[in-house]
C-alpha cells in the first residue's frame, strides 16, 4: 500500500509462487532501507521517477529477481555510506 502500485505492477513484481515469498523478502528490505533513506512519503514518487537512465526503479525491479537482488545491494550499499555506525 505505501507504495501505491497497482494490481498489475504487483504481479509483475512478485511473479509466481515460486519466486514469490523471496520477491517479497526482498522487497521488503529495499522498502526498509528506501523510507530511512527518503521517507514514506517520497518512495511512490521514488519508485517511478525514470530520472537520467530512463528506466523507473519500479521498471527495473520488475525486471526479474537478479535485477531484485541488485537493488538490494545498492541499497544496502547506499545506506551503510550514509549510516555507516549502523553496520
């Protein structure tokens, strides 16, 4: 719901069962890490801002798990430059 997205991108985003409960594991930490990083309030605009490289966060975490997997890892990248105490 914090993210506003609508019952076709959801399916594009968590897919089948099989990848489904790690889809949402993963998504979930990135919605962690993004609202400490901008607020609850920014992330729906975050998510689909196509910024310089023309493709939106939420296109590219639509992409398939390793492009998931990826986001992850800038993200928690991301955070312990900012937050570096915390790791």
């Amino acid at each position: 719901m914090r993210w506003a997205i609508t019952c076709d991108e959801r399916e594009k985003l968590v897919g089948n069962e099989e990848v489904s409960e790690r889809s949402k594991r993963i998504l979930v930490e990135i919605d962690r890490h993004m609202r400490f990083m901008i607020g609850d309030d920014e992330i729906p605009q975050w998510l689909r801002d196509r910024g310089e490289t023309g493709l939106s966060p939420l296109e590219f975490l639509t992409t398939g798990a390793d492009e998931r997997a990826a986001m992850l890892a800038a993200a928690r990248q991301r955070l312990s430059e900012r937050c570096p105490q915390d790791f």
